[in-house]
C-alpha cells in the first residue's frame, strides 16, 4: 500500500472517490472516461473526461458518430450506436475540457482526436454531449482472461489436447483420454510423465472442459508404448530421440486455469546431449466428462456431486458454459458481486456445474443483472473446493455491491464436434439463413434442410447455440427467398422437438423415417443474436394488491368485447347483473440485455376503438386461477398488448409509449406496469366455488418473442377464496426457487388436505 504524506491530497482522493459510484469509469486500460446518467444502463449517458485529476463534459459542438465511436471503444465497447446533444443526459459540472472534436474514427482514444484543446471552449453545459454505445461490449472486457503465458525464448504456449491411444477411446465423442499433446511455437509435442501428477492432468482436462480427472491403467500403456518403441519402423521410435518432440517437465498445482500458469520446462537441462525423455514414455491423462457430455447410456463411475440438485447456475449466457453465476441460499436464488472475483473462483463454478475451468470471469454485470438479493460477495476459493459454498466469502450485499457488479463466468467446454454438424445458407449475414444439417441417412453423411412442421423458437435456439451465434431471434418457417447450398436441399430431418436445453438439433426429439408435409421451400431458417431480452414478473406486487370486486355488467361492455370474461358472460341478461373479478397489478420487469420489442411491426398492430390504443402482441400474458392438481377453473388473459416502459430507474430515458402511435416495447432496466384498475387486469371467478388454488401468471406464453431465459416467465401463487374474500400468498417466479420446492409444498398441502 502506498502511503501519501499529505493531509490536502488524502482528502482531495476521497472527494473523488465520494463522487465516483454515480457513474460508470471506463476503461480499465486509460481510467480517463465515463458515462454518467442512466443508473442500469452502462452503456449511455453523459460523456465525461479525466484531466489534470479533475472531471470534465465534452462541448456537442461538431460531435457525432465518429467521435461517439472512438469514445465507445475507449470506454470498452465495440461500436457507438449514436449520440445526444443539448445536455440529453443532464447538465454536469466543472471544466468543459473538450469542444469541437473532430475524430478520423481510427484513433485509439478521444484525446488523440483534434479539438480546441484542454479547456479551451465557447460552450455552456447546456450543450453537454451523450453517447449510447453498443451495449455489447469488447471481447475480454473488463475481465480476467486466461493468457498464455511466455515461455522460454519468448515463445508461446499453446493448445493442449488428448491424442487417444486405444480403439475405445477413438470411438468416444468428446475424447476423454489419451496422450498429452502442448501446441508450442506453432508445433505439437508430447509430454514427458516423468514427475507428472494427478494436479497434472487435472489442470489439462479442465483446459479440455472436462470438471475432473481419474487415474490411468499405466501398467497397459507402458506395454504398448514398450511394443511400439521395439518396431524401427515405427515413426514413434525416432521422434522419442528428439528433443524437439517433448514438453520435458510440467509441474502444476492443480489450481491454475491453464498449463501455461504452471511451471513448465520445455527444453532439456544445459549441456545434457543424452535423448530426451529417457526411459519415460508419453504422458496420458484421463479425464471425466460433466453430465451433459457424456454419452446417454454411460454411467457416472463414481459418486458426484452433480446429480445432486445444483446449488450453483447460469443465467443469460449465450454460450453452453456462461453466464450471470446465481446461487441457492435459504430457498432463493440470488447473485455474486464481483468484488475479488477471478479464475480461481470462477473455476470452482464451472467444474461444479460439469464444465472445466473458467477461460474468463466477468466483471460489471457483463451478462446482465440479476434480480432479488445478492448473496456473496468477496469470493475466495483456493481452486480445489468441490462446491463455491466451500469457498470463503462474505454474506450478503456487502462493501456497497449493486447488481451492477454481478459476477459472470466463460467455462471451458468440450469439444463435441457438433458446430461441424450445423450451418446457415442464403442469408444476408452469417447470423441468418436456411438450417442444414447432416445426418446419417442409409449409412452415409449427408447435408440437408429441416422440414418447418412444428419448426418454433425453442428449436431455433438450439441451432443458434449449437452454431455458436448466441439466441434465436426468429424461428423462420418460410425460406423459398433464401438460396440454400447445392446439394443440400432435400428434407432429411423432420418432426424436430427440443425442450431448448439440447447441445444441438441431433439430440432433440424428431421422426424416425422423414416425413415432411411440403416442399424445401418452406425448410426451417433462423436468425441469430449475441444477446436478448428477459421478462421476469414482480412476484411480491401481485400478492400485495389482489382483491375482489363485485363489477356490474354495465361497465364490463368493452372487456367483454376483449374476450376478457369467462363464457358465461355470453349467456347473462346484458346489461343486468355482474361479474366477481380477482384484480390484481403486475409489473413486468426487462431483466435481458436487450429490449424486449414486438414480433410484428407496426404495420401488423391493431388498433382497439374500446382501449384507444394499438395493441402489439395477440396474447402476451395468460392469467389462470388452477385447482391444485392443475385443473383450471378460471382464466383471464390479455387477448393483446401494449408494451411501453411505464417505470424506469432514475436517469434511465423511457424509450417506448403506447399513445399517438408510439413505438412499443420495454427497455432493459425498465417496467411494463398494468394497474388493478384498468381493463382485463383480472380473472374473472363468477363461477369459482370457495377453496384452495394456485393462482398462476404466463408472461410471453406462446414464446412468440425470443428471450435468454424461459425458465423465468411463470409466476405462481396459493390462492385462498371463502366465497367472499381472496388471499394471495408465496408468490413467486418459476426459477427464485429449486424445482423441487415448489412440488413438495404441493404434496404438502395435499395431505394437509385429506388429513382434514
């Protein structure tokens, strides 16, 4: 720690310090931007500068893209999406350092720009500049990646892999055991297993994306390297007498994430002239493959942890292996700060969860915040725990974490080969296009389309996962407009079913002999994007403000009209009589890391004379009262929408409102809010008899837009109604909880029920 003699300087450092946490600072690299506005949103606001130990604005005068651009970059973004003049983001204070900025567009940072100079300006901050950048940010940052690390003579260590050795192995996909092999100044070597440890091989198969390692049958393989070194022809026998061919000596502690943390020789000791290597043979290591990657009918050969219910997961990640890390404490899911976050700890996430090691832990909530409490922070794992909760850390929200320092984590993963099986033709981009696949038919590879029959989003996200492109963004069942590859037009996959947690199309349910009900016009396509929307509903809003009311049918015209009322409205003496209705408001929140926007263009909305607006979506939320063994007994539901951001964080720009024909849609960061009182904000339960039920929310229920996590969009409660009052209580979103709580408070509700 460094330790400065002045008084005045200390106090002038925590001045700064004190006014810091209202802003995002930049990059890690030039700690001389930052943004300053919108609370949740790190990618816009006012564009400020560090200089001479001061913050300043930036005058609007000649600013646009090109400036934006470089100061996105700078701030460790990969683009500038526009900018805002007239102080949009507010008015700041101090120095104006900067006015009339002229940017070629290629400059590294915005002081290389052109400008008046330091200080020197005609502007008020009246006329202070914003910038919104990509919300995507530069790969890498700000985190900490695995580097390899320099060897000897400055050269690099590479790659490893496993080269199997025994039929067996050459037959299993992803290869989980074979001959060390390091990619070193551009050539692959074996390792010498001398000294080679178990820590050894479990640093490289967690490099491989493999959470452990298990011992070899060592006796074997020494006799068939003996075997194999007594044939002279065997290239194998004059490469062994090569220095160049071995990586002599690696010496880890079974913590690092990658081989190059280790101590590693790679060449043999001075004025040794002796063959390298001797009397050793190459070093093989077996590793064990986590649940998703193993073949279907391989057991597990030992007790693991991981088919235990996880304490431990991965939310919005576009990647198999990545994402917001969440854990399970007292019942509720919640997220890590990443205060001391780095690859060690991240590594202890990844192998819990059956990947290998983290290649890269993420800073500053990078794949998006989380939402309800945050439960560690100052996370220090020493990379040998078997579980994070072994780790040591502080409890709760402590040294002022917000969710804008969720911690986030890229694994390793293994190879399965499958982005081999996959690809997109005929698209405008490489994120786009027709689906072709291949498959064995009659024996033989081939290439062909996927038949659209019951072609939905669910499906469209494994594609888009398995060719590595992130989310779907559309499920495309007509693609006659899209050129596919010659060869490969014909339909040899149909009657594709995925759950959405599959590898690739080749695990999901399909047909058996193809059978496809139209030509290969209409094939399935897809298009792709790094990053999406999530809706989650405000659980505890909806248990606080559920009520009864007793509505005359004179009121109830137009939500009739809406398909809003059960259908024994149909057969009442209109206008005479009434309606018991179950109110309640709801809050939908954008969780995501993009705005949630309609299917449909505005062109497709329809316009409701009885609301006044336009409605974007058909049916964007379903509302169900259920016995408890899930029988429904009354419903209500949104026949359409409109989307708009009602509520948004302080700072935060509402972009979409419903009135004059305005865009619809939710930002990221913001709330759709339908009050009790307004129409169709109910379930109609005229015809409900007293008792127990589950009262039950479906937002996005057709998936008719594309969001990173479905698992978030049910909400649920107990619902308790005596024929004149209504009580709502444990409300909760599909995933705040493990998957079996919810069905045990069920099965114990229902012997609490026939006890009685």
């Amino acid at each position: 720690m460094m330790w400065f003699p002045s008084a005045a300087f200390s106090l002038f450092l925590l001045l700064l310090l004190h006014q810091a946490p209202t802003s995002r600072s930049q990059s890690l690299g030039t700690k001389k931007l930052r943004l300053v506005g919108p609370g949740n949103r790190p990618e816009e606001g006012r564009l400020e500068v560090l200089y001479q130990g001061q913050w300043g604005t930036v005058c609007d005068d000649d600013f646009a893209l090109r400036e934006a651009t470089v100061a996105c970059r700078q701030l460790g973004f990969e683009a500038a999406l526009t900018w805002a003049h007239s102080a949009k983001y507010g008015q700041g204070e101090g120095p104006i350092w900067l006015d009339n900025v002229h940017c070629a567009g290629t400059e590294s940072s915005l002081d290389q720009c052109g400008s008046n100079g330091w200080g020197v300006s005609d502007c008020s901050h009246s006329e202070d500049v914003g910038v919104m950048c990509h919300p995507q940010r530069q790969r890498g940052y700000p985190s900490e990646k695995v580097s390899n690390a320099l060897g000897p003579q400055g050269q690099w260590l590479e790659e490893v892999r496993l080269k199997p050795i025994l039929a067996s192995t050459r037959r299993h996909s992803p290869v989980t055991e074979g001959a060390v092999e390091v990619k070193y100044d551009g050539h692959w070597r074996q390792v010498c297993d001398q000294g080679w440890t178990m820590n050894n091989s479990r640093v490289v198969c967690g490099m491989l994306g493999f959470p452990s390692e298990q011992p070899i049958n060592s006796h074997y393989y020494r006799k068939v390297w003996n075997l194999k070194m007594k044939d002279p022809k065997y290239r194998l026998n004059s490469l062994a007498n090569k220095n160049s061919f071995w990586i002599h000596r690696v010496n880890c502690l079974g913590t690092e994430p990658h081989m190059a943390n280790c101590q590693v020789q790679v060449a043999p000791a001075r004025g040794k002239l002796h063959p390298a290597c001797p009397g050793g043979m190459h070093a093989v290591v077996s590793c064990v493959a986590g649940p998703r990657f193993r073949p279907p009918k391989m057991k597990p050969r030992r007790k693991e942890s991981w088919g235990e219910e996880p304490r431990v997961r991965l939310r919005s990640g576009a990647q198999v292996g990545e994402g917001r890390v969440e854990v399970l404490v007292n019942h509720q899911w919640g997220t890590v700060c990443d205060h001391r976050w780095n690859l060690i700890s991240a590594s202890v996430v990844c192998r819990q969860l059956g990947f290998g090691s983290a290649r890269e832990a993420l800073f500053g909530a990078q794949l998006g915040q989380g939402l309800g409490p945050i439960h560690l922070s100052e996370v220090r794992c020493r990379g040998h725990e078997r579980t994070l909760s072994d780790c040591l850390a502080l409890k709760g929200p402590q040294n002022g974490c917000q969710h804008e320092n969720d911690a986030a984590v890229r694994c390793n993963v293994p190879n399965m080969g499958f982005q081999n099986q996959v690809r997109l033709a005929g698209g405008r981009s490489p994120e786009e296009g027709v689906v072709e696949v291949q498959v064995e038919v009659n024996g033989v590879q081939r290439w062909g389309s996927v038949c659209s029959d019951h072609w939905g989003l669910t499906e469209a996200m494994v594609a888009c996962r398995q060719l590595g492109l992130g989310f779907a963004n559309h499920a495309i069942k007509e693609t006659w407009y899209w050129q596919g590859t010659p060869g490969a037009g014909e339909v040899v996959m149909s009657g594709v079913r995925c759950s959405g947690t599959e590898l690739a199309l080749q695990q999901c349910q399909r047909h058996g002999p193809v059978h496809c009900s139209h030509g290969t016009g209409r094939s399935a396509g897809v298009s792709c994007m790094d990053s999406a929307p999530d809706l989650v509903m405000n659980a505890q809003l909806v248990q606080q403000t559920a009520y009864l009311e007793d509505r005359p049918l004179s009121l109830l015209y137009c939500a009739h009209e809406e398909n809003c009322l059960s259908q024994s409205a149909d057969h009442m003496d209109w206008p005479y009589g009434h309606r018991r209705l179950l109110r309640f408001s709801t809050q939908i929140y954008n969780l995501g890391r993009a705005d949630f926007r309609p299917k449909t263009g505005r062109h497709s909305w329809i316009w409701h004379q009885c609301h006044r607006h336009y409605h974007s979506i058909e049916v964007f939320t379903h509302y169900d009262l259920l016995t408890l063994n899930g029988s429904k007994v009354a419903e209500g539901h949104k026949a359409s929408f409109c989307l708009e951001d009602t509520n948004c964080p302080t700072g935060l720009q509402r972009r979409y409102a419903c009135a004059n024909f305005g865009e619809q849609g939710v930002t990221v960061g913001c709330w759709d809010t339908y009050r009790h009182d307004i129409d169709c904000q109910w379930v109609d339960i005229t015809d409900v008899g007293p008792g127990d039920y589950i009262f039950q929310v479906v937002v996005n229920p057709k998936y008719e837009v594309a969001e990173s996590d479905f698992s978030n969009n049910m909400m649920r409660c107990r619902c308790k109604y005596d024929g004149q009052r209504v009580w709502l209580h444990n409300c909760h979103t599909g995933d705040s909880y493990p998957a079996d709580t919810e069905h045990s408070l069920e099965q114990e509700q229902r012997l609490r029920n026939n006890l009685i």
